[in-house]
C-alpha cells in the first residue's frame, strides 16, 4: 500500500569536513548560528511507520540521536566514499531494536566497495561478534520499497559515476558535478529537490553554488535546497542572496508532504 506522506528530514547538510572544521577559527566555523553547524551529509525518508536513511556518514549515531530515530528500515547509498559510507557500524543499534537484517541498496559498483571495505560484516566466520546484519541488494533500475517508488538517477562525480534517488516528488543529488541530460529527463515535477552546492569557488568534483543554481533552475523543482555545505557558506548571509525557490539546507530541516497527488501550496521547513 503506498503511504499517504512522505517525510523529510535533512539529516546531515555538511561536506566531508563538517562545520565547524577541526582546528578552523573562520567566521562559520565559529558560528552561534545552528544552522551553520553542519554533521556529514545524510537524510531520513519516514512513509508511514517505516524509514529509509540515505547514506550512513560519519556521524549517524549523533544525527539517530538528535532525531529520536528508533528505527532503519532500509538505506539507500549513494556511493562509497568515507563521509556517506563510515557510520555502518552504526546500524549495529537498529539491529539489535529489530532483529531482523537490514536491506542496503545502491549500484554494484558501490556494494562491491561496501562489501570489500567492512568484510568484517559480510564475511561468514564462526564468530562474528557485535556487527551489523545487512542484505546487499543491488539496483539498476526502478524499484519500491514500503509503498514508495524509488528511481535510482544517475550522475557523475567527477570521473566517479554515483547514484541520487528519486522517491515521489523528492529527489536527493548529493556529491555530483554532472547530470547527464537522461538523468534529467527523470527529474521533471519534483516538489522537493536536494541538491549538492559545495561552495562558492568552482571545485573539480561538486557543483559550486553558481553551477547548482543553474541546474536546479533547470530541473525547475518547486523546492530545491542545496546541501553538502562547506564552511566557505554562511547560511545567514548567504541563503537571502538565492533565488526564489532555492535555500540553502541545514540539519534537523523537516519537511513533509503527500504522495501520488500534485503538491499545490508551497513546501514548507521547520526546525524539530
């Protein structure tokens, strides 16, 4: 049965560093602004009483924390690097509350990696000891999960292909500097875009601001919030430059809406 809502929260809106960055006295990183203290990127999908997670970053347990998640149901990778990948060991906790494994989704490409960097998990000895039970399952193509149509949308990383994911009218594109025009075409009436939006400076693997306004503006989503924020941004004085319709993400942001009919008034965030 598909959920009536899909909710949203940004769980991580931080590049591989966090904010504020070890050792760093800039302005941002010394920040009282909430908004500018930023955990590594993830975000939570809740449909009715199941939640898929994004990405395990580093700072999974802070971020189950903060939100009073109880559960994982399901997690969604997007590629294998450390700051979306390292906080595995972390699922250790939702295991032990379900006892059940935990089905983990992504390309092959990026399960091979999961699979050869935490062999620990997945290899089969006598005495594993206190770690996570996971399922690989790779996609390729479209897929549901509790309900909710899931689109893996493809991107480039630099020369590293890596996956976003569409579910409904949310789409999540972290750590992309290219969306092939196929990839686009999978985008059409979105009501909540995630976006990457690194900095200001171009950077040879992540869309810099300029770049990822252009392209939301292209993909035309009725929301589009740019996440994986470096310390370079400053959301109180850099969010009001943004064109209508495009805002710069910060943790704990929630949102929430229907799914399978069209969003009419304007989606709307709030602080938990």
């Amino acid at each position: 049965m598909t959920p009536e809502f899909l909710d949203i929260t940004i769980l991580g809106s931080g590049t591989s560093t966090g904010v504020p960055v070890v050792g760093c006295d800039c302005t941002v990183c010394r920040s009282s602004d909430r908004r500018n203290q930023r955990t590594r990127c993830s975000a939570l999908i809740r449909a009715a009483e199941h939640n898929i997670l994004i990405d395990t970053s580093p700072d999974l347990r802070l971020q189950a924390l903060r939100e009073d998640i109880r559960r994982i149901d399901a997690v969604l990778y997007t590629h294998s690097h450390a700051d979306h990948l390292h906080g595995i060991d972390d699922l250790r906790g939702f295991n032990l509350r379900s006892k059940e494994p935990i089905p983990i989704y992504g390309s092959a490409r990026t399960l091979e990696r999961v699979r050869d960097n935490f062999s620990y998990i997945f290899d089969d000895i006598e005495n594993p000891g206190y770690v996570p039970r996971l399922a690989l399952n790779p996609v390729e193509s479209r897929f549901a999960l509790f309900g909710v149509p899931i689109t893996p949308i493809p991107l480039m990383h630099g020369r590293m292909p890596v996956f976003g994911y569409r579910l409904g009218p949310f789409a999540y594109l972290t750590d992309c500097n290219g969306i092939p025009d196929s990839s686009l075409d999978l985008l059409s009436g979105l009501d909540l875009l995630v976006l990457d939006g690194l900095r200001f400076k171009p950077h040879r693997t992540h869309f810099n601001i300029a770049e990822a306004v252009q392209i939301a503006e292209r993909i035309g989503a009725k929301q589009t919030l740019l996440t994986h924020l470096s310390h370079e941004v400053d959301h109180p004085r850099h969010d009001p430059q943004l064109p209508a319709g495009i805002n710069l993400a910060y943790d704990g942001q929630r949102f929430s809406f229907p799914l399978g009919r069209q969003q009419t008034e304007p989606l709307r965030s709030q602080l938990p």
